[in-house]
C-alpha cells in the first residue's frame, strides 16, 4: 500500500508533464518555440533617402523611445527550374529593393491605444517625415493561432510621405 501511495502522485505528474509536453492543442498541429516581441514594425518601401528612424511611444502615462536600427529589404527573384515537371528543382535569389525596414522592441505594449510620434532623418540628419499616430497594437501568432497569442505589435509603413498603420 505505501508502495502504491507513492506510486499515484508520480503517475499524475507524468502524465501532467507528457501533457505540457505535448506541443499541441489537440488536434494534431505542433506548435514550436517560436516567439514574438512587443513593439512596432517599420517598413519604408522607397528608403533611398532614409538613414535613421526614430520612435516615441506613449500609454498610460509613460513612454518609450526604442533604438531602431533600419537594414535594406529585398525581393526574390527566379533563377529558373531545371525543368517542367512535378521533381523540377527551381531556384531564387535575394535582390536588393531599395526598400528598409526595422523593429522597435516595446517591452509591455498593451492591446490597446499608443501614441506614437515617427521621425525619418537623412544622410545629413534632416528631419524627413515626423507623424504623430494613435494605434492600437495587435496580438501576435507566431505558431499558429491554434498555439496561443504571442505579444502585440504594430506595422507602420512609410511610402509616399504618408504612415499607414497596419
């Protein structure tokens, strides 16, 4: 009987532990490690004129005023496929864009509104763009819906002297 007393705590924390273990919701779909961090996307399509950015964000009577650092965008482009069939290997390659983009870390950005002021400067530290934005953060999925919400982001992005909020 002491034997077996012992036995049950240990059987349930198995199978507890195999449970948190498991990845899943259930329903067959591994969810991984993969994470997400709070803050703000940036994205400058045309980014020919753009060497630094700048951010402040506002809520509940604090701010922060996260490092940005912008790197250039690509796209993919074809190199062709050794073939037409169904087992054709094809290839791409990464071209530059002319595009930049960075993230801002926001540690504890809420679901709800921010107050952001944006600046772009110049190559010669002249100020480009400076937009002041209300947006509210959405919750991130990295792994799926189906894996649990990730923390809030938002994307901003610059084309044509305008910030749209995405």
């Amino acid at each position: 009987m002491h034997a077996l007393s012992r036995a049950l705590p240990l059987a349930a924390a198995l199978l507890a532990l195999a449970a948190c273990g498991s990845g899943s919701d259930g329903a067959g779909r591994p969810c991984t490690m993969i994470g997400s961090e709070a803050g703000v996307n940036l994205v400058v399509p045309d980014g020919s004129r753009v060497a630094a950015a700048s951010l402040r964000a506002c809520w509940n009577g604090t701010c922060q005023e996260p490092r940005i650092e912008l790197a250039p965008t690509s796209k993919a482009v074809s190199t062709g496929c050794d073939g037409d069939g169904p087992d054709a290997v094809c290839g791409a390659s990464a071209s530059p864009d002319g595009g930049k983009s960075g993230f801002a870390r926001l540690p504890g950005l809420p679901k709800e509104p921010v107050d952001i002021t944006l600046k772009l400067r110049d190559a010669k530290g002249r100020t480009s763009l400076t937009q002041r934005l209300d947006v509210t953060p959405k919750a991130t999925f990295p792994n799926g819906p189906h894996c649990g919400e990730g923390p809030p982001q938002v994307v901003l992005t610059v084309a044509n002297g305008r910030v749209t909020v995405r």
